[in-house]
C-alpha cells in the first residue's frame, strides 16, 4: 500500500473527527467486520453527498469505485471515497489521496471498514463507521470512544487504550468477536446517537 493512502483516510477520519469536536480521541481496530475478500459494493453509497454546518463550514463527499490502477491493489468488493471541505472563510482543502474502504452487513446493519494501511513493521488498522443510506440521507455514526473504553476495561472485547491528551483505543479482537457483539449488544452500546453525522445526496 502507498504511503499516501494512509495520508487519505487519516484525512477522511480526522474531519469526521472535527464534525464531532473529537479531533483528540480515536477508536481503531485491528481486524476489520469480516473478511474483505467477501465483500460487495453497496451502489446505494455511489454519488456525491454534503454535510453543511454554519458553524463549521461544509463537507463533499465523492463516493464509488476505485480506478483500474487501484481496484488491482485491492479486493473486488472495495469502494472509494474521495473528500473536499470548504470552511466558513470560503477556504478550499481537497484530499491528495482517496480513502479506501468496504462494507460489511450484520443482519439488516451495514458498517463501513476503512483500511487504514501503516508501514510494515506497524499492524494496519482499520477505523468503522455504522452507517444508513434512507433515500437522499446518509447518515454515520462512528465507534464511540467512551463506550469502547468501558467494553475494553470491562472484558467484552479485548484492545488497548491510551489515556491523556489523546485518548486512543485500539480494538484487537478477531473479526467474528467485533460481530458477535455488535450482533448481541454493542449496535447501540458503541454507536451512540448523540455522535452521527449526517449528510445528504447532492443531484
């Protein structure tokens, strides 16, 4: 994988992160929902869609398939997703590199696995987001860092966390662990309300 494709889902993330106000507080995981190799495209996510804040400015997102060139790095099943943001100052930032992801379905739920590649003397990593296509709105909700704090400290999962200016948790359970709970309790535990964003399909 190529270095700047890390650069591209840092950025992704890290403005998912600012829409949140937690530009501190990251949760990971080191295996993804399910095995990318048996994943296919959701066509529901294809397009363009726009998160607009007064306070914070507006987001695009530009989402479909990867190229020839890149789809040959990449399982069939994964989708691409490039970002552009324009601030309240009417400041332009577009990403120089896409981010790189697939979907995984659990029952009638559907969640993204954003791979985000490292080097190879690090563990890649990969950050999940639930999300929900409902006609011309999209929403996310991603992992919540207080809720997998407590699971980890609690023994539900097992994983890392980092205390202090930023708070990281690092998930290390095996695929099937992630979805075994999700499945039976953690849908609403580690997605919290109060954390989604919400974008709509531009036409």
């Amino acid at each position: 994988m190529r270095k700047g494709t890390r650069r591209g889902c840092a950025r992704v993330m890290s403005v998912f992160l600012l829409l949140l106000v937690l530009p501190a507080c990251t949760v990971t995981s080191r295996n993804p929902l399910s095995d990318p190799a048996e994943a296919t495209p959701d066509r529901n996510l294809f397009g363009q869609w726009k998160f607009a804040n007064a306070e914070k400015g507006t987001v695009h997102l530009f989402v479909g398939l990867p190229s020839d060139m890149q789809a040959k790095e990449r399982p069939a099943g994964f989708m691409v997703v490039h970002l552009l943001s324009i601030n309240v100052n009417m400041q332009i930032d577009a990403d120089r590199e896409p981010a790189f992801f697939f979907v995984t379905r659990i029952g009638k739920d559907t969640f993204l696995n954003i791979d985000e590649p490292r080097d190879q003397t690090k563990p890649r990593e990969y950050w999940i987001l639930k999300y929900v296509v409902d006609g011309d709105t999209l929403t996310f909700w991603p992992l919540s860092v207080a809720a997998a704090e407590a699971i980890v400290k609690e023994g539900y999962l097992q994983g890392q966390v980092t205390k202090g200016l930023a708070n990281r948790v690092v998930l290390t359970d095996t695929s099937k662990k992630l979805q075994d709970f999700i499945r039976d309790k953690g849908n609403k535990t580690l997605f919290s309300e109060n954390e989604k964003i919400v974008f709509q399909r531009v036409k």
